[in-house]
C-alpha cells in the first residue's frame, strides 16, 4: 500500500514563496482549506489542495481569488 500524504499550499500574490501545511488524513487538510474559504485579506492568488504519492503531486481542489 502507497502512503500518501496532503499539502494544503498557498500561492502568494506577492511572489513571496508559497506557504505549505502537511498532513496525513485528507479530512484534516481538507479542513484546513475550508477555513479559507472566504478570505479576503487579498494575500493569496490561489489555495491548493494536494495529494502527494510516492514521487508523483496531483491537485485535488484550487480556490482562485480575484484581485481587488
């Protein structure tokens, strides 16, 4: 059985480096994504939501914001 692990990775708008959060249990990242759901602090181009198995990363979800 192949481990996998979640990201929940912030794009910034700013170009500063993307901000990453790990986790074992999908429901744990997936919480931490729904919590920004309706951010408008405008610092984030998007918010990802990945899956990391083995050497491969596929995103699951994308919350795009628009540029104020």
């Amino acid at each position: 059985m192949e481990n996998k692990m979640y990201c929940v990775r912030f794009v910034r708008i700013d170009g500063q480096p993307d901000e990453e959060y790990h986790y074992w249990h999908r429901e744990d990242a997936e919480q931490h994504l729904k919590v920004f759901q309706d951010d408008d602090s405008g610092l984030y181009e998007r918010i990802e939501l990945v899956v990391i198995a083995g050497g491969l990363s596929s995103v699951l979800t994308t919350m795009k914001f628009v540029a104020a």
